[in-house]
C-alpha cells in the first residue's frame, strides 16, 4: 500500500454537479465532479446508469469524464441518469482513510 502525504490546504471536497450539456460549446460538456485538494482523494472510482440501472459509463479517473455518448461514440438521449461515486479520502497526516460513496442523479441536456 502506498502513502500519500495530505497536505494541509485547502479542505477536501467532491463537488458533483446535476446537469451537463455535451454540445461541444466547451462549457459543461463532461459530467465530471470537481476536486479541491486533489491529493487526499484515492481509490476513485464512478459510475452512470441509465434510469433502468444499465451500467453505462465508468472511469477510475477523478478528471475524466462522461461525454454523454456511448462506447460507439453514438449519444444517449436527454434525460435523467444515475451515478454512483466511491473514494478514499486521506486525512492530513496521511495514514487514516476514510471510505465515502456518493449517488445522485443527472440531467444531461442537449
């Protein structure tokens, strides 16, 4: 297992936003959480479903994110979708880990 040093800074958060437009305008067009002090943040890993719990999207990389198409580049349809986000947050001094799972749901909108 390695150890990160959490430095003391800004405080920890996991912002996760409820609607994305992925019209290539280059504003909102990724679902994509942001990060303050990134380096607390390990073991990321997130998740979109369809409303019907079809897994659809995945990443274990806090900056990449969904684009609101499928595998084949096709887009999925406007509507609400589901995500589920789980961490490892570590505390300042670097040793203790805290487990955190975040679920909502998405609006993407063309």
């Amino acid at each position: 297992m390695a150890y990160y040093l959490c430095v003391k800074g800004p405080e920890f958060k996991l912002i996760v936003p409820n609607v994305f437009t992925p019209n290539s305008d280059y504003t909102n067009d990724n679902f994509v959480p942001a990060v303050t002090n990134e380096i607390c943040l390990d073991n990321y890993y997130m998740a979109v479903y369809t409303r019907w719990g079809m897994l659809i999207y995945e990443s274990t990389v806090y900056s990449v994110g969904w684009n609101g198409n499928t595998f084949y580049g096709d887009p999925y349809p406007e509507g609400t979708y589901y995500y589920m986000i789980s961490y490892s947050m570590i505390e300042p001094g670097g040793k203790t880990e805290k487990s955190v799972t975040q679920k909502g749901f998405l609006l993407l909108a063309r």
